[in-house]
C-alpha cells in the first residue's frame, strides 16, 4: 500500500510563489512514477504534472508549462511542485498521485495512477 502525504498549500497573492510537497511511503514507491492534478471551484480534476522515476521525463499541462516545474527526491521518496508566477485561476485543491505502471502517453490521464492523496488547498487572491 502506498500513502501520499500533501503539504505546502496555502493563500497567495496573483504573482506569487508556492512549492507544494508530496511525501510517500510504502515499500518500493519511490520508484513510482508521480504526478499533480487540481481540482478548482466548480471544475473537474485536472492534470497539472507529471515526472517519471529517472526524473529524467516530466510532463506539464499547457497552462502550467514555464511556470511550474515538478522534480522528485527518490531518496525522500518525495515529490514537489514549485509553483511561480501564480495566477487566481491556478486556485484548486492539489492533488499528488502515483502510478506503479506509468504507460507512454498517458501521463496526462488520471486513470493512471493508482494512488492518490487527500490534496492540498491553493488560493491565489488577486
């Protein structure tokens, strides 16, 4: 079993800055592949980021892609998500997720991932 733990979230102002956290345990998740999605007020979850064990390949939605950057710490067995430049519409609860089996193409699809936390909430005033 695996278990991810959110933290970092919090109240920011349009411009801001925030890095999120993801810490995981259980036996032989730090070679999982890892991702963030965000669920905002009244919209479905969505992707934010992924990256694979390597650290090598990441992943990011087209409205995150130059502001937010994911990176991993396998000897943690941690995962985080700088977060710059944010804006009001980045407001959402955070969700860390890790997928076992992580097949190419997929990264952007929540049904890859076969664990989730309980999430994190941003809110980015303006």
């Amino acid at each position: 079993q695996v278990q991810l733990v959110e933290s970092g979230g919090g109240l920011v102002q349009a411009g801001g800055s925030l890095t999120l956290s993801c810490a995981a345990s259980g036996r032989t998740s730090s070679s999982y592949a890892k991702g963030w999605f965000r669920q905002g007020p009244g919209k479905e979850r969505e992707f934010v980021a992924a990256i694979r064990w390597s650290g090598r390949n990441t992943y990011y939605a087209d409205s995150v892609k130059g502001r937010f950057t994911i990176s991993r710490d396998n000897a943690k067995n941690t995962v985080y998500l700088q977060m710059n430049s944010l804006k009001p519409e980045d407001t959402a609860v955070y969700y860390c997720a890790a997928a076992s089996v992580l097949n190419y193409g997929l990264e952007r699809s929540s049904n890859s991932y076969n664990y989730w936390g309980q999430g994190t909430q941003v809110t980015v005033s303006s």
